[in-house]
C-alpha cells in the first residue's frame, strides 16, 4: 500500500514514457523544444513493466495511465500494454495523448487491453490550433478522436486548455461539439508547468470564468461529491443527462485532499505531485538488481513524505523544475 501521513492512500499510477513531443504547445514548451533525456537515462520497456508490476502486485495500485511527453512516439507501447494488461490482478489501463498517432494505433492498443484514452485538443478551429501548438495537425487530431471512437477506448475524454485572447471563448462550441460526436469534455484550468516559467495567475481563464461561459447555452446540473470520489474532475450534467463536463480546476479548486496518484516520470523517478520539487530515485535501484521487495519500499517512504497540498495557494510558491512533458500530465 502507498499511504501518506495525511492517510491518502495511492492507487492511481501515472507513467510517463518519454519526455518528447511532436507538438509545441505555448502551455508547455518553447517553440524550440527541450534538451530531450539521453536515451540511456530513459527507463526500458523492461524496466517500465518490472515496476508497474511491482506497484501493481505489491503496493496496491488498480489503474495505470500511461503519459508523455506523448506516449505514443514510444516505439514499445503496444507491447508493454499487452504486457502490463497480463498481470493478476489486472489494472485498467489508459493512456494520456495528444492524438496524433491515434488513427494508426488505436485499434492496435484496444487488442492489446488498453481500456480508453484521454485526448488533448483545445480548439476546433485550425488556425488557433496552429497557434497554440506551433503546428499543423488539427485534422490528425480530429481523426485519430474518430479512431478512439471506432475502437471502443471508451469514454474517450478530451482535454482543453482554455488561454487567455487565443481560444477562451470556445468553451460552449467544444461543449457542443463533444455532446454531438460521444466524447465527454474536461476542461484543465492552465498550471504552471510550462518550460518558460511565463506562468501567470493573474489573466488565466479560471474554473468560474469557464462555468459561466458554459451557462450562457447550457443547463448544467452538479454531479456532487459522491459521484466524483477522488476524480480531478468535477462534473455537470448536461442539459439533463446524459452527456457530462468536467472542470479541473488546480488552481482555484484544489483537490489535493482527496489525491490518490502518484507518479514515474521515464527516467524512473517517483514524483509524489505534479508541482512536487523532489523525486525518489527507482532507476538506480533496478539497475543495481535491488529485489522487488526494495524498491517497493523506497516508493513506499517517497510517498510517505507526500506533502498535504501543491501549495498553488502559497505567495511563495515555486514552480517545479521540470516541465510537464517532462513529468507526465
């Protein structure tokens, strides 16, 4: 079991697979991108299976959501999703992507168990698109949506990033747009997870902001508390059911309290939050041929140490190190 002092107890296992990315969206990277990890640093598929076997088997997790970068430029991920799907007990599995290579993998990652699919896409419209991510490839995401969708990785969830004078007023054609083609929209409030460290609170498009954009067309009824268990999300019904919206907001609702993940970014370090500023070292131990009972114990007193919140709240908050495609979103 991965439980913290504040008795949150990890059951939620984020796995990012590569820091790399084929877009370039402002949110996260500069235009020119990172100084990607050496490939020696980057955890095998080998090594990425032995721990989430280990967490799995020995620390209690049930679901596995496999993150970038984007994950779907890691050559290995249909094997190491038929891989992960094969073990007793069996987590659900999902992968967080940008939809790009959808079209061509989806049905692939379904036959191999992969259980649905987050996709991010913050506009529907081309041109704002190309702004925001630095290329061209809106019809790709849109296709690769419709790929998902055929495939049966259901719900297949979109996740939106609203900014400020660039696509903020979209809101209720997203909406729409996703009741009309089954997909159930998330809208992400922006973080501070960017490489450029240009984060800034004042001017974002806030939870409220977006929930009031939303009522100017539709009836949203509150799902409540129950329903949302430990889920980032919150949730509206949609004009009565049965489509739904989800709002993360980590900035201005945080919902660190109820917090059930935790987190390995592809060079094998445990991260305890998104905004964490220390890691856990799991790389060393696994190439040192530590037994499986060792490093289950070093990610147990990495997430012991979890702190009660990210600290967004905080006047002296500082932003992590690393960007989000570094850390898996």
């Amino acid at each position: 079991m991965l439980i913290d002092t504040y008795n949150r107890v990890a059951t939620d296992l984020r796995v990012s697979l590569t820091d790399r990315c084929n877009l370039r969206c402002t949110y996260c990277m500069p235009e020119e991108g990172l100084q990607w990890l050496a490939k020696p640093d980057l955890l095998t598929d080998d090594e990425i299976v032995r721990l989430i076997d280990i967490a799995v088997t020995r620390l209690g997790i049930t679901e596995v959501r496999f993150t970038g970068g984007e994950p779907l430029l890691r050559p290995g991920l249909v094997g190491m999703v038929e891989r992960v799907a094969a073990l007793d007990p069996r987590p659900q599995m999902s992968l967080t992507t940008n939809g790009i290579g959808l079209k061509r993998t989806a049905t692939a990652l379904k036959a191999a168990g992969l259980d649905r699919v987050n996709v991010s896409l913050d506009t529907l419209r081309p041109d704002v698109f190309k702004t925001l991510t630095r290329r061209d490839r809106h019809k790709d995401v849109i296709e690769g949506l419709e790929a998902a969708r055929a495939a049966e990785l259901t719900p297949v969830k979109v996740n939106s990033v609203l900014m400020p004078g660039l696509n903020e007023d979209e809101a209720p054609d997203l909406l729409a747009w996703a009741v009309e083609n089954d997909y159930e929209l998330r809208f992400i409030e922006q973080m501070p997870l960017d490489a450029q460290h240009g984060w800034k609170r004042e001017g974002m498009v806030t939870a409220g902001d977006i929930l009031a954009s939303l009522r100017t067309r539709f009836e949203l009824t509150e799902e409540g508390s129950d329903e949302r268990g430990s889920a980032p999300a919150e949730r509206w019904v949609v004009d009565g059911g049965p489509h739904r919206v989800g709002v993360i907001a980590s900035v201005t609702r945080p919902f660190c309290s109820a917090c059930d993940r935790t987190r390995l970014t592809a060079d094998g370090q445990v991260r305890t939050c998104l905004f964490a500023r220390e890691e856990t070292d799991l790389r060393a131990a696994l190439r040192s041929d530590a037994p499986d009972e060792e490093i289950a114990r070093i990610w147990r007193l990495a997430m012991w140490g979890k702190k009660a919140g990210a600290g967004l709240d905080d006047p002296s908050f500082v932003q992590p190190d690393r960007p989000m495609s570094a850390i898996g979103g």
